[in-house]
C-alpha cells in the first residue's frame, strides 16, 4: 500500500511513501503520518491518496515511519476544497495544508515547543513524555530538532502530539501568549444522592438550617429548568440565589453539594445569560422570507440593504433555524470588522454556541477552536464567527455560510500563497456541501451586485433603515473655496467645524475618517525640497511623533527623526500632510473641552486595544474618534450625529481601476456610522473635487447609478466583472535584470493572449523590501477554458524563472487581485 501525502511546504506535488504493513490498518485519509524529508527532516504530512501504485522513476521510495491520529483531522469536503483553491488559485497543496491548519496540527523539526506553566498532572504521563516534559520546563521554548537529539530518537513528533493532547505543552508562535487553560469552579450535586427520595431527605433535614436549606433548593430549580446542566459555576449560582461562600461550604462539608475544577479554555464564554433575539419589522421579514426561499434555490444569494437595515437580525434569523436543524454555521466577518459588538450581539442571541476563530487569537486557542469543530459534538460550537482563514474549518454538516460586508478586499489574502478571496472561496464551499450562501453588504461588490444582474445570484434589496429613519444627509464641502475665502480652521472646512461644535453641544458623538496612519505622511526640507525615503522601499517615511521616529509602512524600517536636512543641512524642515496622529493633536486645540480618541492600527495593536476604544466610544468616554478604515466598518454606536471625511480626494485619485468603486463604498460606509438609531445623521465630505461624480452619487445614496455609469468603461477597458484578471508579479533586486525578464514573460504571454496582456509595469510602489517588483496583467475571457488559460501562464512563469540569469527571481501569480 502507498499513501500519497502532503507536506506542509510550498512545493509543488504530493509525495508518495510506502505504507508499512503493521500500519495498513490504521492509515486512512485525512490523518496525519510521520514522514521524512530531505536528509534529517521530519514533518507531519497528511494523508491525501491510498492506493497501491508504485510511483514512477528510478528511487527509493520511503516509508511512512509513523501515524499520529486515530481519526482524521480533516475531512473529505474539505479536500475538495482544497483541490478547487489549487487549482483556481494556480498554488500547491503543500501552501494550502500551511495556511489551513493551526500550527500545532503541521508540526516540523523547525516548530517550537514550549510547556504549558499551568499543566496539572491530572493525566498520567509516560516515562518518555515526563521526561520531555521536565527538559522543556527547565529549557523554555525548544525546537523540535533538538528534542529529537534529548530523546535520541529521530523523530519525537508522536510524543509531542501526545502531550499536545494532554495540553501540557504547545506550540509557539511569533504572537504567542502563553497558554493558559482557565478554570471555573463549579456546583454539582453529590452523586450518591441520585434518587428523589434521597434528594427530599436532604432538605428534610435542612430544615435548620434555613439559608443551606435556600441555597440548596435554588441549586435544584437551576438544574431543573436546564436539564442538560448539572453543573452550575459558583460564582454564579452564589450571585443568583443570593447566596454565600460559607453557606456554599457548610454544604460542601455535609457532602451534599461538591465543587470541581472545569477548565473552560480560553475561549471567552463570559456572556449574557438571557439569550435575546428581536422580532423582525415587516420589511425585514419580506426579506427574510425572499432570502430563505432564494437559498433553496441552490444559488448564493446577495443582500444588498442599506446601512443599519437590520442585516445582522436577519442573519440571526437564519441562523437560528439552522441551528433547530442540527447544522452548523459559517458566520465570515472582515478581519477588522470582527468587533467585540458582533460577537457579542452572537452571544446573546445564541450563548456559547457560537465561537470565534481569528488571527489574533494565538495558535492554542485556533485549535481548540478547529478541534471543538471537528468533533461536532452537543456542546460544540454550532456558528463560528471568523475571518478569512475559518474558510478551512473541519465542518461536518455546514447548512448556511454568511459573508458579511462581502464587497471587504480584506478578505483576499495577498501573501504568502494561497492568494485566495474568502467570499468566492465560500461560494464554491456551499456548493461542496450543499450550503447556503449569502452575502450581506450595504454597498455591494461590482463583481458581485453584477452577478446578481447577471441572473448568477440571487437578489433580496432593503431600501430602508430599522425604524425608518432616514439615511445620513450628506454634505459635500469645497476645501478649495474654504481656502480660497480664508475660512479654513487648520484641516477643517467651516461645514465640518460648525457640525462638530453642534454635536459637541448636544453632547453627540462625532467620527472622523483619515485615511493616514501617523502624524505626518512625510516630511520635506523647506530649503531645498528634500524627503526622506525608505531605503530598501520607493516610498516616503512617514513621521510618528509618539516615538519621533519616521517609518516606513511598507517594511517597518525606522529612523530617529533628522534635525537637518541629509541633502543641504537646513534646519528648516517642516511635516506636510495630515495622519491621524496630527489630526488627533490639533482637534484638541480646536476644540479643547473635547475627549478624543484615535483609532488606528498604531493605537489598536495590543490584543484588546480595539476593544477598549469601542468600549469606551459605545460608553460616551469619548466625543471625537478619528481613525483610520478602522472606523468605517461594521460599527452599531447610537449616538453618533456627526460623521466627517476628511479628504475624500485621496480615495478618489488612488491609480486603481476599483477607486472609484472603492471610494464610494468607504464614503457610504463610514456614513452609515451616523444617525444609527434615534435621528437622521450628518456625513461631511471635504473635497478639492465638489463636482466629481462619485460624491454626487454617494450623496444620493444612488449606488444603482454609480454602478452602471463605471460599467461601460469597465466592460471596454477589459476588467472585472467583464473579464478575470490574472496578475503576473515578478520581483529581482537588480532593475536591468527585472526589466529583461518582465519584458521575455511578457512578449511570450502576448503571442498566447494577444490585445489581452497589460504591462510589465511599475506598480505604485516599485521597491518593497529592497526587491524591486514590476506586474504583468493578464485579462482573460470568463467564458474562456480559464483553468487551461492559467496553466499556460504558469508554464510561461516557469519558463522565464529556468531561463538564463533569473535565477535570483520571484515570480508568482495573484488570481483577482483586489
Ligand atoms: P445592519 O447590519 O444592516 O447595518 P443592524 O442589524 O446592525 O443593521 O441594525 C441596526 C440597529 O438596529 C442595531 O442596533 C439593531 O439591533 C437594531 N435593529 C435592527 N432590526 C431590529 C429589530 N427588528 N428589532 C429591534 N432592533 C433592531
Ligand atoms: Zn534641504
Ligand atoms: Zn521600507
């Protein structure tokens, strides 16, 4: 028997071993084996293929040294899903298998393992596990190579997958906390008294004991309006009956009632207790009767309702029947729209059903997660709440996927391979396991508003906001004229600046959209002109006054800020343009009675920074919060009156064929931020540009228009939805070298594709890194043989990367670049 399996590497092709006839028995798809690669190298590769050919050519097949699961880690459907991601996405196996799995399930001799502070030996451990599990403890963080070397084996992984197991150890990553299994204490009952009789006779003879009597009683109603409970955490059952720790342990000493230890992960399961779900007003209601009739009708569907329609209660609608149908949901979230409201709202409607699964969580906590899923027991997670990578989540019986703020380019992973679009990605997993899709934004996607038009999806449109109230009145404010009549207050147009004072006023809130990190997006010589540049990247530092520095965003290089300039040693330099960091400070000037906070990823790096300004935002700490896209998405605050863009021009004159598209959907979503719940909001929009034609439909609200006005020029220049682009990135750190290649793959693409090849070109930024980089675009044909199409530009990659002279060369392909 042979078994063809892939490694968690990016090559290209699955590998084959022969499987040892002791092992025949226990090898099946989809579980892990211990394999060696290369010389000395271990890894745990997954089962892909049983068969009994013998590979082809003339070497030593090897043999698969070990199994390291009873059952599969994954499952069919989700190979499928993996072979579609292949091939549409032109990458292997092995980089899928990478980006799928949590660390802890690829392991490899250059993992790191540390050990768990807080294991209690409450299993028993081999010989061989303690062993490990002391040098760890007396080492901290190993790699497994060396732990090879302390057991004397040549390969430990079987153990470490043990102790993974027991929890005693785990597997570390850049952004690892360490692992802290919490527990909860918890109330049952002494199970020697499991008859009524016995249960009566207990509280017989409470009887003078009135408060142990009290305690005991409401332990027992608890238990019995939850059947599935038979335990209830101590803190609660104490703040619940009124209770206290001394009349908990009179009973505790009595044997009556008895306390444990239940470790509850580290998956927050702290949420309100009523569980909540709204009525739906009509409106909603129609819709959600059309969508639920459009989901059987095997197409995705598109829901495309405006800004606070009430899409969310409509999900948990959905939702809520799939979950009295025993299936499971996929709930896909943007990564920075995955906000502690959301999951809260999930919370309350759904309890501890509902699970998250995210990168800023750490790797023990994403495989608790994929294991709580995988065995798709009672208690397990029914929706998952996650961003793109919970595409790859072991489901086993998925009834309806739902993709929020579907038109979010944060759902295109753009590097390393798989280069994928989680939203397209989910449309082609409800197929595989027969779910429904939806997809729910207030400014669709062209792609996808133009497939609903097309007849490929279904279409359910709300027009009008919960309650009716009205859309944002949207105000387009002329920076030029402000300027020209000296009315200007600093970065503010007079619009702006007297809506914010209002609001301020009324003690309403006010969000400020900027989309620049820092305090200044550069710095110039006011003698001769001169800016700092990244040395290793084409772009301009940015100046950081927290930690006077200036830095580059593309490659985190820093530099202490010049005092003169490099190029004349002028003294005189000055920052030119506005970064949140800079508005914050000047708002403050302006308005000086203000509390003001910023939100950007410099201010919401730490794992509950986002957390505390919305928390802070939604409890009226705060009156002006500026940020960044950051502030746009998905948020529910009630009484925001007051929303301002600050510039809509650098959204409108980005070089891209979506910026038009683009600029719209941030306006219109960021406006969506004002007005939610009590009374129609203000948006301010300053712009150098009062009649571009964007604004004036945003301000309309009149996406309709917006979309078929960019269709025509959309259809004639040959981009999407018309046709597919596949873009070629090639990357060297010589220019004449990139430049020979690029223009060898690009001639010889144009004879296979002609008048459908764009390019090589600079993109924006042509140096990242010190590699410089040129795109070849290649538009093809939706109709066209698109999988045959790709493998020819493949070749022709692989051709230019084995030629002469390019050794030194990287080049890939990036299928719908967003
Ligand atoms: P969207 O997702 O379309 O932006 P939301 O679902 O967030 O809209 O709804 C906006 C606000 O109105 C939320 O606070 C939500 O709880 C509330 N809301 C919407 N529909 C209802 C309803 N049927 N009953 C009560 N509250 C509702
Ligand atoms: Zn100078
Ligand atoms: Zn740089």
């Amino acid at each position: 028997m042979y078994a063809d399996v892939i490694l968690p590497l990016p090559l290209a092709d699955k590998f084959t071993y022969k499987v040892p006839l002791e092992l025949e028995n226990q090898i099946n798809i989809g579980i892990r084996v211990i394999v060696q690669f290369g010389a000395k190298k271990y890894f745990s590769a997954l089962v892909y293929k049983l068969h009994s050919n013998p590979p082809k050519g003339n070497y030593e097949v090897k043999s698969i040294d070990d199994i390291l699961d009873e059952a599969p880690v994954i499952n069919l459907s989700q190979l499928s899903l993996w072979e579609w991601i292949v091939d549409y996405y032109c990458c292997t196996l092995g980089e899928v298998y990478k980006a799928a799995l949590p660390s802890a399930l690829k392991l490899e001799s250059q993992t790191k393992v540390s050990f768990n502070p807080n294991y209690n030996f409450k299993e028993h451990l081999s010989g061989e596990e303690e062993a490990l599990f002391l040098m760890l403890q007396g080492h901290g963080q190993t790699n497994i190579q060396d732990i090879n070397r302390f057991l004397g084996k040549k390969s430990s992984l079987s153990i470490l997958k043990k102790l993974l197991d027991k929890k005693a150890i785990y597997i570390e990553e850049k952004i690892a906390e360490s692992y802290r299994p919490k527990t909860v204490s918890h109330v049952s009952l002494n199970p020697n008294l499991n008859t009524e009789d016995l249960i009566k006779n207990t509280l017989e003879k409470l009887k003078n004991a009135k408060k142990q009597q009290a305690l005991l009683e409401f332990f027992l109603s608890e238990i019995i309006l939850n059947p599935n409970e038979h335990k209830i955490p101590k803190k609660e059952l104490l703040e619940k009956s009124r209770s206290n720790s001394g009349i908990l342990k009179a009973l505790i000493d009595k044997e009556i009632l008895q306390l444990e230890q239940i470790e509850t992960g580290r998956l927050d399961t702290s949420f309100d207790q009523e569980q909540k779900i709204f009525e739906l007003n009509d409106v909603q209601q129609a819709a959600f009767a059309q969508i639920k009739k459009q989901l059987t009708e095997n197409k995705p569907v598109l829901l495309h309702g405006v800004t606070s329609s009430g899409k969310t209660e409509i999900y948990i609608k959905l939702i809520e029947e799939q979950l009295k149908l025993g299936n499971q949901v996929l709930y896909l979230v943007p990564e920075i729209g995955l906000t502690t409201q959301l999951i809260n709202r999930m919370r309350k409607a759904f309890g501890n059903k509902a699970g998250i699964y995210h990168s800023k969580f750490n790797d023990a906590e994403r495989l608790e997660t994929w294991q709580n899923i995988l065995n798709n027991k009672e208690d397990s997670f029914q929706i998952v709440l996650g961003a793109r990578s919970a595409v790859f989540l072991p489901f086993k019986k998925l009834g309806l996927i739902i993709v929020d703020e579907e038109h979010e380019s944060s759902y295109k992973q753009f590097d390393p391979a798989p280069r994928y679009n989680a939203r397209d990605v989910a449309v082609v997993m409800g197929q595989i396991h027969n779910a429904g899709v939806l997809l729910g934004t207030a400014t669709p996607s062209f792609e996808s508003y133009f497939n609903a038009k097309t007849g490929k999806y279904a279409l359910t449109e709300i027009t009008e906001r919960f309650k009716n109230i009205s859309l944002p009145e949207v105000i387009i404010a002329d920076i030029r004229m402000a300027m020209r009549t000296k009315r200007m207050k600093s970065f503010l147009t007079p619009e702006l600046f007297d809506e914010i004072s209002l609001a301020l006023e009324k003690n309403e809130q006010v969000i400020l959209f900027q989309n620049r990190r820092g305090f200044a997006p550069y710095i110039q010589c006011k003698t001769c002109g001169w800016i700092p540049k990244c040395k290793h990247c084409d772009v301009s530092l940015t100046y950081h006054k927290n930690n006077s520095s200036l830095i580059c965003h593309y490659c985190g290089h820093a530099v202490s800020l010049p005092s003169k300039c490099s190029n004349c040693q002028s003294e005189d330099i000055q920052t030119r343009g506005y970064g949140t960091e800079k508005i914050e400070e000047e708002l403050q000037i302006l308005f000086p009675e203000a509390k003001i906070a910023r939100m950007d990823m410099d201010t919401t790096r730490a794992k509950k920074g986002y957390e505390r300004l919305i928390y802070q935002f939604e409890n009226r700490q705060v009156d002006i919060l500026v940020g960044t896209q950051m502030v746009t998405k998905g948020l529910d605050f009630d009484n925001v009156s007051v929303v301002g863009v600050l510039s809509a021009d650098q959204l409108l004159n980005y070089p891209d064929f979506r910026s038009f598209e683009r600029a719209f959907q941030l306006i219109a979503q960021v406006s969506g931020r004002a007005g939610r719940k009590n009374k129609q909001g203000k948006v301010i929009v300053q712009t150098y540009q009062p009649k571009h034609p964007v604004l004036t439909e945003v301000a309309g609200n009149n996406f309709q228009q917006s979309f078929n006005r960019q269709m025509g020029e959309r259809k004639l220049f040959k981009y999407p939805p018309y046709y597919r682009i596949v873009k070629v990135v090639v990357k060297h750190k010589n220019t004449a070298r990139l430049d020979m290649a690029t223009n060898y793959l690009a001639a010889n693409l144009c004879k296979i594709f002609p008048f459908k090849v764009l390019g090589p070109e600079y993109p924006v930024i042509s140096r990242i890194q010190t590699w410089y980089q040129k795109e070849i675009w290649v538009k093809l044909e939706k109709d066209s043989k698109l999988s045959h199409s790709k493998e020819l530009i493949m070749n022709e990659i692989t051709k230019t990367k084995s030629a002469q002279n390019n050794s030194n060369l990287i080049a890939y392909v990036d299928v719908d670049p967003m």
